[in-house]
C-alpha cells in the first residue's frame, strides 16, 4: 500500500475530490504486484480501460432468463479476458404490428477464470487506472536497459526513418 508519506503530499483539486470521495490511488508497487500475477488477456482489457464485447451482428442476441420484471436479460463474455461479464436488460414492447427492444440497463460482472485468475485488484489495495498498468508493463518490459541506451537507440530509429523518408 502507499506509505503514509505519499498521504500528506499536495494534491490536484482532481486528487482531492477523489480523495474525498474515498477513491484512492492503488500504489506502484501494488500495480507491479498486480501486473505480475495477470494474464496478457486482462492487461490489454486493464490497459485498454475497457473490455472488447462483441456486437449484436457478430453474436446475435440471445436471452438467457427473464427477470420478475419481465425484462430480457441478455449475458455477453469479454472476447479478451473472459472474465469480465456484461449483463444486460432488455424490455420488448408490441406497437402496433411491431415488436421493439430497448435496453435499458447494463451491468458488469466478473467470474473468476480457470487457474483462479481475477480481473479486480485486492481490495483494499486502491484503484489501478489504466495509465498506471501501462506503466508497469512498460517498466516490466524496459527492466534491465538504461536510460542512455535508450535515448541512443531512439535517436537512431529517428536517423533510419529519416534516411528512408529520403529513398
């Protein structure tokens, strides 16, 4: 968790609503945690900061219950992690020799996958925006090079696109 230190910083005025709102900023060390123990599947959807439902053209739509409501509900599976589920409710209403479908709420649900892989974070470890698992994966994926072979490496990507602009 973040130390007691990181607490008593100054803040953004965006930082303080959250803040007072009671969302609070998962720490580096627990989004490298996090970041260690996921699939590549649920670092794209964390990545991404969404989740790749398919459309109603690509899996048709199919009912799964009705709820005691009456409503439709409709459950679709992340084609990317498979952990997160989208729930829909859907009401059909009969105008004149019509019948039409609105939806008219959606939620989200996450299963646990196969190996016991979770989509959330622990509780109590703060929330992960999407900036911060980019981040990790690229701090992951930079781990061991430094800083000046960086910059050299870059400056000579720069000169080959430029000479083969030119050709």
């Amino acid at each position: 968790m973040a130390d007691e230190k990181d607490s008593t910083a100054a803040l953004s005025i965006q930082g303080e609503q959250q803040q007072d709102a009671g969302w609070i900023k998962a720490s580096e060390e627990d989004v490298d945690l996090y970041v260690d123990r996921v699939s590549d599947e649920v670092l794209a959807c964390r990545e991404r900061g969404r989740h790749l439902f398919p459309t109603i053209r690509q899996a048709g739509i199919h009912f799964a219950q009705v709820d005691d409501e009456g409503l439709f509900i409709r459950r679709l599976s992340c084609t990317c992690c498979l952990l997160a589920v989208r729930v829909e409710k859907w009401e059909g209403v009969r105008r004149g020799g019509r019948t039409r479908f609105a939806r008219v709420a959606s939620t989200l649900e996450y299963r646990t996958g196969l190996n016991g892989e979770e989509y959330l974070a622990p509780s109590g470890r703060g929330h992960m925006t999407p900036r911060q698992i980019g981040d990790s994966v690229a701090s992951k994926a930079l781990a061991g090079q430094t800083l000046t072979s960086l910059r050299k490496a870059a400056r000579d990507a720069a000169k080959a696109a430029k000479v083969a602009e030119k050709e």
